[in-house]
DNA sequence: TCTTGACTTCGAGCGCACTCGAAGGGGAAG
DNA sequence: CTTCCCCTTCGAGTGCGCTCGAAGTCAAGA
C-alpha cells in the first residue's frame, strides 16, 4: 500500500530538515497531514506541491508569517482567491525589485574586479 | 573646518543607523575612524566609499564574516589583491546564482497567478 | 548659563528561522 | 525477542545581524 510518505521521505523530497517539516505544521504554514494508524505523518502529493511551493516563496525571500497569511487564506477556500492572487502580485513585485537590486549592485561589484585586474597588471 | 561627517551624518548617508556604523568598526568591518578633538568620530570620504561598498556586499548577501575577512585582507596592503579579486568573483558567482533562483522561482509565482486569474474568471 | 541634542562606551536584548536534544513509542528484519 | 531506525512531542538553544538602553560627556545656540 502506497499511504504517501514519511516525514524523512518528504524531508528529503522537498530538501527541508524532519524537524523544519514539523515545525511548519506546528507554525500553521501547512495543513496537519494525515496521519497512519502509529500516530505517522503521511505526506500526500498534495501535501509535497504546496511544500514545493511554500519552498519556493521563502527561497525567494517571503517571510514565513508572510506565507503563514497565504496559509490561512488557502485554508478559507475559494473565495479568498483574489486575496491570494494579489498576495503573490504584491510579492512578485518584490522579487522583481531584488532582483534589479542584486543587478545594480553586481556592477559595482564587476567595476570592482577590474580594478583589482588592473592593480595586478600594474605590479608585475 | 570641514574635517569629516559625525557618525549621524555618516549613517544618513549610507543608510545605516549609528548602532550599525559603530558596530561595524568594532566588528572589524571598518578600519577605526579618526576622531575629532573631542573624541567623536570623523567620517571622510574614504569611510564613506568603503561603507558604501560594504553595503553592496550585504544587500548582495555577503555575510559580515566574509566582509570582515576582505576589510583584513584590504588593510593587509597591495599583496592582497589577488585574493580580494578572488573573493570577488566569487561573490559574484554567488549573486548571479542567485538571480538565476529568484527567475526560476518568479515562473512559479506567475504560473499561481494566471490560475488564480483563470479561478476569478471562472467564478463570475 | 542653561538647554538641547548628538555624541561616547558597554552590555543586554531581539526577531527570525530554524536546529537540536531528550525521552519515549512503534514496527519491520533477523 | 531483540535490534534497529524512524517516528512522536516538547522545550530549549543557536547564529545572524542588528537594535536598544543606560549612563555619561561635550559643544553649540538662545
């Protein structure tokens, strides 16, 4: 029988610790997953796409009270939809401002290492 | 006598609060800054562009520890640029990861909000 | 002269996101 | 039955990067 997986199976599937799997939980980040007839966690495919996806909001820099909000508005069902589509525009926006950031400074960066280029240039 | 900008004008500056900017030198970030005649510090234009740099390397995401060991290695002197280019690129290689993550996890984000989009059509 | 406000040092405290350890239970392999 | 490992809950600890507060000094403006 084939009832989803273990905690360390999911763990090692979404490349979160055991321990920050269970303390999502416990943070109302996810659903309280099913559980076998031992009292174990059973991590569906439903469970492992919205870890997949929770992995990706906080990768991308969304607090975890952030994506505990979208957590609940999930939670609420359909009509909180709108909410949640705004809620993802808004932190898109934020990404997208990162990652100009992180742009801009690179330049500084690569003005940088040329001028280290050229200090090496200039001892030999 | 214009001998330099006082910790508070220094902060403003660089967008840094004066905890921060003494918390700097005494990290290590920072070469100790001159003082005036009553022992307060002194930031002139060299501070100024060093500070500027460093908080290039962190909104970059340098940690304080590896901008603490390029802060010794620049006041070790000229036979250190090989190694200051060296942690550059580095970096860079760490910052251009980086974008690279933030465009793969936005397909993500903007694939939700076209579903969320279609949801909000679907239900009217 | 008095007040105001920015400066000084020092050490403690904070928010975040885990991360770990203790103490105990369950179930499959040998 | 024993060994093994993974699971359970709970609460405490960690590392990072600040952030704050206390207590005191100093200098410029009214």
């Amino acid at each position: 029988m084939n009832r989803g997986l273990t905690v360390g199976e999911a763990a090692a599937k979404v490349g979160l610790s055991t321990h920050t799997l269970r303390w999502y939980e416990q943070e109302g980040l996810v659903e309280p997953v099913n559980r076998d007839g031992a009292g174990r966690r059973r991590y569906e495919s439903g469970d492992l796409n919205w870890l997949i996806l929770l992995t990706r909001l906080r990768t991308t820099g969304m607090s975890v009270r952030d994506m505990r909000r979208y957590a609940e508005l999930a939670r609420l069902g359909p009509q909180t939809v709108s909410e949640r589509r705004r809620l993802f525009e808004e932190h898109k926006e934020r990404v997208l401002e990162r990652i100009a950031d992180l742009q801009r400074d690179l330049e500084a960066i690569n003005v940088k290492i040329e001028i280290y280029r050229q200090m090496e240039q200039d001892q030999r």
